[in-house]
C-alpha cells in the first residue's frame, strides 16, 4: 500500500470513529416508556431521544419489535395507539 492511501484509511477511521464518539455523547433530552398492544400480544418498552416525539418513537419500535415479523407487521404495530405512555 502506498503512503497515500494508508493516509486515507486512517483519516476515514479517525472519521467514523468520531461520529460514533460524537453520536453516542449526545445530550437525552426526553425519555418515554409505553406499552404497545398488538396482534394479542402486550410489550412494554422505553426509549429516549432529542425529544418527547422521538423517545415515544423509539420506545414504540422498540416495543414493536418483539412482536411482529416482516415489514408488513411492523409498518402496522409501529402505528398502534399505545396503551400506556409516560414522558419525562
């Protein structure tokens, strides 16, 4: 390998590895916890995220998840009205 392109390949690790870094530092403003009920089955999950909408959106695909198989399903369960939904 030239020096080029070893030079590169460090540069773009050094890239990925700080957009990871930065990523994961980020600030949770919002967390929720739902319960989901769908096709007979309840699933209870939480997440978090820059905003209530996205925690909400989270804990639900979360919840989701675990109950459902194929593309179909999780189109239909991730647009299930919760049961339950506590914000902070």
């Amino acid at each position: 390998m030239t020096k080029l392109r070893v030079l590169g390949l460090v540069v773009a690790i050094a890239a990925l590895l700080g957009g990871l870094i930065y990523g994961s530092l980020s600030v949770v403003q919002a967390e929720c916890s739902l319960c989901v009920e769908f096709n007979g089955l309840r699933q209870c999950r939480t997440g978090s995220g820059a905003s209530q909408e996205d925690a909400r959106a989270a804990a639900q695909r979360a919840a989701c998840a675990v109950m459902t198989s194929g593309m179909a399903e999780t189109i239909q369960c991730d647009n299930v009205i919760p049961t339950r939904v506590q914000c902070q």
